[in-house]
C-alpha cells in the first residue's frame, strides 16, 4: 500500500519528510486552510509525486499551479464536476477525486467520475473541506461496487496500525490503493513530527507484509549481524549512521552528481525491437552496463566511498568475483585518492585477467584468495579477516546485498537508482510506471535489488529473479541457491545457503563469476520464501546462447551474468502485451574470452 503524507508548508521540513519515501507528497492549495501552500516545493526525489490539493479552485489556477510546480497529482476536495476533472486530463497527471463519509454514502455518485479520475480518495465528513483529523467507519466501504482503487483518508494516526491491519484482510481493502495521512502527525499546521511519521511507517511495514528490511536488520526471517566481537564497533558505527549520512542533502547531492556526471545516468532503458519480435512481447532493456566501468556496480560503490569518508575512513578493502565490483572499488578509490586493496579468488583471477589488469592499474593492489574453491566466497571471507585486522582506519566496501545488517539495506538503497529511473522511463515510454515483469540475474544480488526496489509492494508487477543452474540444478555443478539452499548463515547473515547435511558450505558453480556464489541476499531468500519472487534457474548452455541471441539481434555483448536474464525468454511465454523489463547488468567485454572459446568462435 503507498503513502502519502498531505499538507507540507515548510521547506526543511518538507526535505526532512521526503527522507521517509512516501510516494505522494500533499501540498494544499486552499487559502483558507492553516496548511494553505504559500512557497516553492524544493527539489524531491523522482519517486515521490507531487500532489496539489484544491477546493473549489477556478480550472485555469489549477492549471497554473500545476505548471509552477511541476505537479503530477491533484486532489480536489470541493463540488468539483466529472466535466471539471475532464478537463484536467489534458494535463496528462493523476486526478484524484475526493468523498467524504460519515456513516453511510452513496456509490452512485461515483459513476461519473469513473473514467475521469485516477483515484477516488475517502475522507471524512466535518466542517472542513479536508485535514479534518478525525476517522469515519471504513466498514461503509465493503459495498464499494467498483474497481476503481482508491486513497483511504481521515483522521488516520499511529493508534488506527492495528485497525489498518484488519482493513486490509477486509473485502473492503481490494482496491485501496494508498493511504493518506495529515492533522495526526502535525506538530503544528502544515509542520509534520518526523519521529512520530517514522514511527508508523516502521509499524506499518511490521504489521503488513513487508518486503524491506525491519529495524533490526531482517527481512522476514533473513538477515540480521552475524559477527564476530571484533567487527561489531565498525558494523555498528555504520548502522548508527548509514540512514542518516544517505538523508543528509549534501551527501545527496554529491552523491546525484557524480551518478550523473562520472557514471553517466541515467542508463537508457532500451526497448529492445528485435528480441521484442522474436518473443512476441514487449522487452525492454535497462542498460546498466552502459555505466561507467561497465556494470550496475559503480552505483553503490560511489555510495560506499562518501560513505567511507564521512565516516573519516581512508584504507577501503572489497571482495571480487567477476571483477566487476573490484574495477568499481578500485575507480572510486582512484576518484576519492584512497588506498585500495581488493580479495578476488585465485580461479577468478584467472578468469577474468582483463578486471584484473584494469584494477592494477587504477592503483589497486589485488590479493588472491587462495582458500576453499578460490572464489567469490573465499575473497570475500579474506577481506572480512582483514577488516577484523584492521577496525579503525578501513571501510569494507561490501560489493552485493550480502554481508551483515546494514549491508544488504545500504547496498540496495543504492542501487535503488535503477528501478526510480525505470518508473519515469517507463512512464515516458509506455504511459505506465510499472511494468508486467521485473526480471534480473541474481548471484548475491545487488543489480536485483536495485532493479526490484521500486517494485517491491507494487503487486501488479511480478519479480523474477533468475540464478545459475550451471550445468543443471542437480548436476552438483549449480548455484541455483532457492532450490537447493537452505537457511544458514554466510558472511555474517542468515540466508538461504547451498550447504552439506552438516552444514559445511557447498562449492557453487556457473560459468558466469558473478554468479557462482553459495547464497543469496536476505531480501532475496525473504522474496523467495514469500512467493514474492518466482526464482528460476538457468544453466550455462543457455545463458550463452541467450548472450550470444542479444549480439545478434539487438548489436550488444551483455555480461554472462546478465545473459541468464535474458534466457528466461526460452523457459516463459509472456503475453503480446506484457511490458518486460530485464536488468542488463553488464557489459561482456570481460567475458569476450568465455564467449570466444564456448563458441568456438
Ligand atoms: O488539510 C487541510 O487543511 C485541507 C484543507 C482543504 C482541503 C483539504 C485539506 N486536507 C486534505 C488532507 O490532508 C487529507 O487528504 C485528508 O483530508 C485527511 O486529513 P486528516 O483528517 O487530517 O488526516
């Protein structure tokens, strides 16, 4: 269910109130409110819309007001007609028609409004037109006859979580689609308690099925901070501090420049003509790997290194399998002139010679891990030992949603860029935000998380998540984790983990070294659980040949790793108008060597 928080008047408070990610933000156009808007809407973030509420107000005003304020909302309290909201339609936003109750309504009403509106909103009936702070009973709203979804309104506060959490099992809640908050969380008009809004989104995500990470670090079951005595003051110095610094405008703004300016987004999302043909549906690719550095991995860690640095940290380590994640790390240093030490598994260094070379010389050192199968897993556990060797001075940049409580949130929260640009793009491209499908690969699972982000409570949009079977989910050559893991803990949280009877860890394996790690994400083991996700496994033969499908068909080399998204299209047929999005991690210039010798080319 989506938030919006109504009435903002002040300009500090409005930013303070953005950091909460509701999805629309209230500003009431209405002189002879408290709240009445009188000033200019700082910049938000793309993901939060823009709600002008009116009572009354002359068309051409709500034209304007529309216009100055780049709105993409408008909420109208007064006797406005359905010939009114009509003419509003031009303006190519969402109308949201508002009704008030009080003990019984007539849905008649409602008729002619239907197709020309986005949303019914219920509000209270009182001596206001609106903010009136108190509930009616939502009981009058299991005889709702359409399927309009709608906003649930009035008087609603941190006292009505438990009777929020009954409606939405109620037949009445089918089509809510939104709640709306405003007078209960005021500290006065127009001016919001942040403590108190933080409070009940916590208690909402805790009492609905929330797909987030809770305070405590868990999705679901998954997740937590498992570690040892020695890691704690550095795990928890950023868990005290992660959500914070990322809130704070500076960091923000560095943070968007240099995604821009450095990494070169927003990555297009492409609609892929030709793959679109052939599959008979509508696919669209998010370039990721049109990114500086040639993957999605440079958007955490871009994060990670002004993270590093407010927290006065100036020797980084990171773990690598493909290499990809090292490049990245390495870059960064190289920007931010810190010292650079990146793990990567002996069999990876191999592998992938080329990242290797591009790390040396952007000054990085690279450290082989020359333990267990030598890859991802054992660089990774390398780069915790030294981290426990080293507390004070070093940041570890952790390189997927993997890792202790606040890694995996951290980490996502950055990649998150990716699927706030697919909403616009999408929306630019089709008229809709939300896709059928989100489809990305998933070895720990950071191009997925940021891919999903977005998506997560959006139920009309289905999540695919697609893992390696390399050479077949039961070969004992796999790391197809959903199928074949079970709970456990790996790099300090708890998972969903390929493991012996005893609980010793299985050696994974896939063609791809991005992939070929034993677990996955908590949030992805908590999407797996939930049925949130459907996972599906795709083996080696047919990621390459997906790989190879793309260059053919659309003139671009993708990563291995992200070839086994795009095999999906072989296993699943999607309708002819089913609007697909695949998160095209990588670039395959480093996996030229792979491709050459599988293909014999
Ligand atoms: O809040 C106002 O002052 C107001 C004035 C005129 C029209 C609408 C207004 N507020 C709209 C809202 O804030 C909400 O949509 C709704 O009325 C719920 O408010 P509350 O009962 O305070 O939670």
């Amino acid at each position: 269910m989506k938030l919006k928080i109504c009435g903002m008047k002040y300009q500090e408070n409005m930013a303070q109130v953005a950091n909460l990610k509701p999805d629309y933000l209230g500003f009431i156009f209405y002189e002879k409110s408290a709240r009445n808007f009188d000033t200019t809407i700082p910049k938000l973030p793309k993901s939060i819309k823009k709600t002008g509420v009116f009572v009354n107000e002359p068309i051409d005003s709500v034209i304007d007001k529309v216009n100055t304020h780049k709105l993409q909302a408008v909420q109208l309290h007064g006797k406005e007609t359905p010939e009114y909201c009509k003419s509003l339609q031009i303006l190519n936003i969402e109308i949201i028609k508002v009704f008030s109750i009080k003990n019984e309504f007539n849905f008649e009403i409602l008729k002619p409004y239907e197709t020309v509106c986005n949303y019914f909103l219920f509000d209270t009936k009182g001596k206001l037109p609106g903010g009136n702070g108190y509930t009616f009973d939502w009981n009058v709203l299991n005889n709702y006859p359409s399927t309009k979804p709608f906003f649930l309104s009035g008087g609603i506060g941190l006292e009505q979580v438990q009777d929020i959490k009954k409606f939405k099992q109620s037949k009445a809640s089918k089509y809510c689609y939104a709640l709306d908050v405003n007078s209960k969380f005021e500290i006065k008009p127009g001016l919001k308690d942040i403590s108190l809004l933080k409070d009940f989104i916590n208690k909402l995500s805790n009492n609905i099925m929330n797909y987030n990470v809770d305070d405590k670090g868990y999705y679901g079951e998954f997740g937590g901070a498992f570690i040892p005595e020695m890691l704690y003051p550095n795990v928890e110095e950023l868990r005290q501090n992660y959500i914070k610094i990322m809130a704070e405008p500076d960091f923000k703004k560095e943070f968007d420049k240099l995604l821009k300016d450095y990494v070169g987004r927003p990555s297009p999302l492409y609609f892929a003509k030709r793959l679109s043909e052939k599959y008979n549906t509508k696919v669209y690719l998010k370039r990721e790997d049109l990114n500086h550095t040639g993957a999605h991995k440079i958007n955490n860690t871009i994060g990670q290194i002004l993270m590093a640095k407010r927290l006065g940290k100036h020797r980084i380590i990171a773990e690598t399998g493909a290499g990809q994640h090292g490049v990245a790390t390495a870059t960064v240093c190289a920007l931010m002139g810190l010292e650079c030490i990146v793990y990567m598994g002996e069999i990876d260094i191999a592998r992938q010679a080329p990242n290797v070379a591009r790390m040396k010389m952007l000054g990085a050192k690279v450290v082989p891990a020359l333990s267990g199968s030598k890859t991802l897993k054992d660089a990774t556990n390398e780069a915790i030992r030294d981290w426990i060797n080293n507390p004070v001075n070093t940041h570890y940049i952790i390189g997927s949603a993997i890792g202790p409580h606040p890694y995996p949130d951290m980490v996502t929260r950055f990649q998150a860029v990716i699927s706030e640009e697919i909403k616009w793009q999408l929306k630019e491209q089709e008229g809709r935000e939300n896709p059928d499908y989100v489809v990305a690969c998933i070895g720990g699972g950071s191009n997925a998380a940021g891919t999903y982000y977005h998506y997560l409570h959006e139920e009309d949009v289905k999540i695919i998540a697609v893992e390696a079977a390399g050479l077949g989910v039961d070969s004992g050559e796999s790391a197809a984790t959903s199928v074949l893991g079970k709970e456990g803990i790996i790099h300090g949280c708890k998972t969903l983990l390929m493991q012996s009877k005893d609980g010793q860890i299985t050696e994974p394996y896939s063609i791809s070294a991005g992939l070929d790690y034993p677990g996955v994400g908590p949030m992805h083991a908590h999407l797996c659980k939930t049925g949130r996700a459907e996972f599906m496994a795709v083996t080696d033969n047919d990621a390459m040949n997906a790989g190879l499908d793309l260059c053919k068909l659309e003139g671009i080399i993708p990563a291995i790793e992200s070839s086994h998204a795009l095999a999906i299209f072989e296993q699943k047929t999607f309708k002819p108008d089913d609007v697909v999005v695949v998160s095209l991690s990588g670039r395959g210039d480093k996996d030229l060597n792979n491709y050459i010798e599988y293909f014999k080319i």
